[in-house]
C-alpha cells in the first residue's frame, strides 16, 4: 500500500478541518438514521404479520377444501340412507296392504326388509360418522376465520405503528442532511472531495481527529515517528493516518 507521505499534499485552512469533523457527525448520524431504519422493529413486525397471513391462507384454503368436500360426502350419506327409507316404507307399505298372499313372496319381502333395515344402520353409522369430522373441520375453520380477522386488525395497528416510527426517522435524516449540508458548505471543496471519497472507502469514516496521539477512526495509537512529522507539518496541511489513511484532524485534545 502506498504510503500517505508519498501523496500531493492538500492545504486547507485548519479551522475548515474541524468543520469537516461536524460533516462527520452528521453523516454519522444519517448513517445511524437509515441502519434504524433498515433494522425498524415495527417494520419486522408488519413482515412477521404478513408472513403469518400468508400461511394462514393457506391453511383456509386447505380446511375449507375440507369442508367442502366433507358437505359433498354428507350430502350423499344422505341421500343414501333417504333411497334406503323411501324403499324400506314402500316395502312395509305393500307389506301391510295385505294384497301378497303368496307365503314365498311375503318371506322374500320380509327378507327384503331386514336387508333394508340392517343397510340403513350401517349408511347412518357412516352419515353420523361423517358429521361429525364435518363438525370439527368447520370448527377448524372457524378459529382460523376468526385468526384471520384478528390478524387484519394487528396488521392495520403494526401498519400505523410502523409508519409513525417511518415519519420520525425521516424528520430526523432531513434534519440531519440539512444540517449536513450546512457544514458541508464551510468547507472547501477539494477537502470534500477527498472525505467523500475515503468516507467510501472506510466504512462510512472519512475523517476522525487525532486525540491525545489517537487516531479516532481506526482506535490506533499513533508511533512516536508519525507524531513527529504531524507536529512538524504546517497548520493547514491535511493529514492523514498512516494507518487506516484517513483525514487526521488536528485538535487542542491532540497531544501534540
């Protein structure tokens, strides 16, 4: 890597190199803002709601595919166990008419009617059966109606939530870019161009004051070789750290 030393030396009035700290904390703080904003809890609470609705309507789909089947097979037990009755009372009315009298067709038909009577309780066994996992499918669906309606009401309050949590966060970057941009304007525009660019390059860091032989931007104590080229470089000559390359700005807290 090429050593600072070996780059054209910027001059800037020294007083604009501690204004270029206050650009730093406020892009600092838009920087917090948005990291705020990315990681909003509101927000990942309108996300889990949204994700939970989704598979909520999946499982109405599947239950109500259910029920709607379970109708479809009850509609039928039915009118299985109706075909069974209506022949049953045909039987037994032309049983008790009196007008067979012939011993052989009286027995079949007697035959005939505990053949009815014994299909009938097995259709009504199987009708019973089916009513009742009717009954606990709608039961199921019920809960997830009533789930359902009770998650558009969390996800309308998380919603509102959210977007007052929004509203202050922009307040607070529109405030922080003004006075952003206010600061920016004291400082002369070549040095602008240099902080943006390391900012860029450094995480989000471009300047950081020397404090007590310091660099505040990368936390490394400075060599007893380099504080003596700072001290021996002009008031208004940018520095930089050896180290991270970073705008060195020189304060009464520097330790020089």
């Amino acid at each position: 890597m090429d050593r600072v030393g070996e780059e054209p030396v910027l001059n800037v009035d020294p007083q604009q190199q501690i204004t270029l700290l206050e650009v730093q904390q406020h892009d600092l703080e838009v920087d917090r803002v948005r990291h705020r904003r990315a990681t909003l809890p509101e927000a990942a609470r309108v996300a889990e709601i949204e994700a939970a609705q989704r598979s909520l309507a999946d499982s109405i789909t599947s239950v109500s595919v259910e029920v709607a089947d379970l109708e479809l097979e009850q509609r039928k037990a039915d009118n299985d166990v109706d075909l069974v009755r209506q022949r049953a009372a045909k039987d037994r009315q032309l049983l008790d008419s009196g007008s067979i009298n012939d011993a052989k067709q009286l027995t079949s038909l007697q035959h005939e009617l505990e053949s009815l009577a014994r299909r009938q309780s097995d259709l009504e066994d199987v009708e019973l059966e089916i009513m009742e996992r009717l009954e606990e499918a709608q039961g199921r669906q019920s809960a997830l109606l009533a789930e359902r309606d009770q998650m558009v009401a969390d996800l309308a309050a998380a919603v509102e939530a959210r977007d007052t949590a929004m509203a202050a966060l922009a307040e607070e970057e529109a405030a922080a870019q003004a006075a952003r941009a206010a600061s920016a304007q004291a400082v002369a525009p070549e040095l602008m161009t240099l902080y943006d660019k390391l900012r860029a390059d450094n995480g989000g860091i471009g300047a950081a004051a020397l404090h007590r032989g310091r660099c505040e931007g990368c936390r490394i104590e400075l060599t007893p070789v380099d504080l003596e080229r700072i001290r021996g470089a002009a008031p208004d000559e940018v520095v930089r750290c050896e180290e991270c390359r970073r705008i060195l700005v020189r304060t009464p807290e520097s330790g020089l």
